[in-house]
C-alpha cells in the first residue's frame, strides 16, 4: 500500500471514478501518462498495481499522479476496516485493466480470485475495459485467444493491442493501446451506463425453454477451394447464444464457419452452406424461440465445379446463382410447431429502419434486430453494436453498446415477450 491514509478528495468537480489496475509489463508506464489523462478530463482514478506491475512501476509515482492511495495486497486487516475489496471494486463506474497481461486475461477467464486484482475483477458489478500488452506470441497463442473470446462473451470490452515493435525486438500485435486511445474507449463506455445486472438477480427467466440461434456467415462453394462469403464474424450470434444458457435455456446454436470459441454451456452444431443451416434448424425444432442472427447468402453456385476452376485464357468463369432458401422466413411460417417467437436480424447500410420493417412483416418474425452496418461504425466484426428493437408495437433504439450487452438486453427482452405470449394463452 502507499500514499497516505484514506482517498484524498479531488479539487475540483469528479465526474466518474475509473478503478485502474496496472498489471505487469512494460507498458505499464504508459498507465501513468493513463492516470494524467484521466485527471485532465476529471475522472477519478484509483490505482491497484500487481506485484508484477510494482517491478516496472513503484506505487509511490502511481499515488503521486493519481492523489489517492495505491492498493497491492489483498489481505490487510486496516484496509478492510476502512474500505474492503468488494467496495474497492463497486465504488467505481468502470474498472481499467492496463496492462492486461496475458496471466491477468487469464486469471479472469478462469474466474479466479487469488490475488487482489483478480478478487475486484471477479467482485466488480460494473464494465471492464482490458487494454492488453504481451509479447505477439503470447497474444497469438491459442490459450489466449480463447480467454479473449470467453471474456468478450463475458462482457469484457478490449482496446487494442496495437501493432508494433516490441520491446523484446520482435514485430506484431501486443502493443498496448495508447493511453489517448485507451481514455476515449473508457470515455465511450463511461456515457452509458456501466453498471451490470446480477447475474443470477433476473433469476434463470428461460429455464425449461429451448433457444434455437444462427450465427455467423454462411459459405457457399465455388469449386473445392473457393466458395462465397461474407463479412460476418459471429459475434453478435454467439453472444445471444451464451446469454440466453446463463438465462437458463438450452440453447443449439448453429454456427456457419467463425473464427471465435463456441459459447460454453451451448450445443453448437457447425455448418457450411445455407442449405445445410435450413436443414440443422429444422433438425433441432421445435423450439420456444428462434434467433436468426447469421447472415446467410443469399445465393449459392447452380453448379459447383468439382474440380479447382482453372483460368482459361482471357475468358471470365460466368457463375449461374440460385437464391437460398430463406431460413428465417421457413420457419416464421412453419404450419406446425412454429417457435413461440421468431426473431430475424436487418443488417444494412441504408434505410435502415424502412427495410427493418418490411423484413418483420415479410419474413413474419415477432421481432427484427435492426442494426447500421455501413464500414464508418465498424459493426462487422468490431465489439460493439448499435441496435434498434422493431415489433408491430414500434421501434426502440438502443446507444451504442459491447455486442454482450446487446445479447444480455435482447435475452431480458425476450423472456418478457415470451412470458407475455404464454400469459395470454393461459
Ligand atoms: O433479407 P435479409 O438477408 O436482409 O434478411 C436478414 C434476416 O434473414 C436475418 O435474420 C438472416 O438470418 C435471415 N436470412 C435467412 N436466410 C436467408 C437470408 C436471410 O434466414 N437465406
């Protein structure tokens, strides 16, 4: 611990309070020039630095820049009595891991709580912004990416790595973020609000209920090595996935080819081509609800070659498309066993709301999750989506928000329309 007693009141006006833990690494000097910036925009900032960051950073700097006392250890019977590590870690509005260093992003994954730092992040009730720092093979390796993809489906929302040099020499991503560019993703995070729901405080809303969800991009073959794509990654599919199994649903998620770890807790059945996504969710109905959050093609090749298409001279291939069954609508329209709510996705760059609303009538789905797609919001593939809610009642649109908060707010949004549908046939 250092610094001297209990927090110092800020001069000035406090307009939000950022927990800043400062992991290991040598890019926890960057935290500092963090702390400056914070300061200048009036936030509050408490530090924790971990034993490993107290080799590149003292906590004495640390308090000196922050003006409030640094926090190491995590048993210490005076801090208890004056602020215990359960307040530590709720009386903030956003926690900052940076750096977060591969042992920290895995500690969290993992849910452990052996140290102070690990024991705020598990106790916290508010968002958490990780700006990770390792060496580019740390960051690459597949231990890693998986505690990544766990932890954005947890909530966690990442800025950076960054590529670069790196201070062992080699050259990649693993770079932490800049302190600028980490300010304006905690700013981002700040302006809505950042405190997160109790889990298990809804209760588990779809127990007993069965969630059939697409996801991803579908790839339809060209030859044995080409095929047609497209830009999706997932993310916002396997999000909804995991949020509805913590809500208590059995959920078959049915996933074209990602790049992202299967959701824990879902049974994933992977496909190829659309046809074989119509035929996986027709195979796992009926169900209580439908989500058809994957893009599909629209088309596939009338005739795929068999063989590797060669080039020819100057003559083009022409490729014959046939249009995809439209899954969503096939099962809006089911005669028997049409799940309870049907709930399809408009993902476009222009006329948003209009085409949002030709699709819920069209397609016949309960609900369509409208969101802007054009390249300026970085929606494909990035973390964060900005999502308007269509029904025959109206539209609500939600700001912008991490891609698991929309699945966790589209999950809460469902149990209430599915409760609503059952009380009235009751
Ligand atoms: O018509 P459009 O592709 O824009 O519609 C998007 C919605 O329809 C999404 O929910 C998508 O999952 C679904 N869809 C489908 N099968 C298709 C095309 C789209 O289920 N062949």
């Amino acid at each position: 611990m250092a610094g001297n007693g209990l927090r110092k009141e800020h001069a000035g006006n406090v307009r939000k309070r950022v927990l800043l833990i400062i992991g290991g690494g040598i890019a926890a000097y960057k935290s500092l020039e963090l702390i400056r910036l914070f300061r200048q925009q009036a936030i509050a900032v408490q530090c924790v630095v971990t034993p490993a960051g107290q080799e590149f950073v003292t906590p004495l700097s640390v308090a000196g820049l922050s003006g409030e006392r640094v926090f190491t250890e995590l048993l210490s019977l005076t801090d208890e009595a004056e602020m215990g590590h359960i307040e530590l870690s709720r009386s903030a509005d956003l926690l900052v891991v940076a750096p977060a260093t591969a042992d920290l992003l895995a500690k969290m994954a993992a849910g452990l709580a052996g140290d102070l730092a690990s024991t705020l992040l598990l106790a916290t009730d508010k968002k958490i912004l990780a700006a990770p720092a390792m060496n580019l093979r740390m960051w690459l390796h597949p231990a890693t990416r998986r505690n990544v993809d766990i932890l954005r489906q947890d909530g966690v929302v990442f800025t950076g790595p960054n590529e670069g040099e790196m201070a062992c020499g080699e050259f990649g991503p693993g770079r932490m973020a800049e302190p600028a560019e980490i300010l304006a993703a905690a700013n981002s995070l700040l302006e809505t609000d950042t405190q997160l729901p109790l889990p298990a405080a809804a209760g588990r809303p779809l127990s007993g209920k069965k969630v059939v969800i697409t996801s991803g991009p579908t790839h339809e073959p060209i030859d044995p090595v080409r095929y047609i794509a497209n830009r999706s990654s997932g993310a916002q599919g396997h999000a909804i996935a995991h949020a509805a199994a913590v809500a208590g649903a059995s959920v078959t998620l049915i996933s074209g080819p990602v790049a992202i770890a299967d959701p824990a807790g879902v049974n994933v059945v992977n496909v190829e081509t659309a046809t074989q996504m119509l035929d996986a969710v027709t195979n796992a109905m009926p169900a209580d609800i439908f989500v058809s959050a994957a893009a599909v093609a629209d088309w596939r090749i009338a005739a795929v070659s068999p063989q590797k298409v060669k080039k020819s001279g100057q003559q083009a291939p022409e490729l014959e498309l046939v249009e995809n069954p439209d899954i969503l609508k096939t099962i809006a329209t089911r005669k028997k066993s049409r799940p309870c709510l049907v709930v399809g996705f408009a993902a476009e760059t222009f006329d948003l709301i209009k085409n949002a609303k030709q699709k819920l009538t069209g397609k016949k789905c309960d609900l369509v999750v409208a969101n802007d797609v054009s390249t300026e919001y970085g929606v494909m593939g990035g973390e964060q989506n900005s999502v308007h809610l269509i029904t025959k009642g109206g539209v609500d649109s939600w700001p912008l928000m991490a891609k698991s908060e929309v699945a966790v707010r589209l999950v809460d949004v469902l149990a209430t329309m599915l409760r609503e549908k059952d009380d009235g046939m009751s």
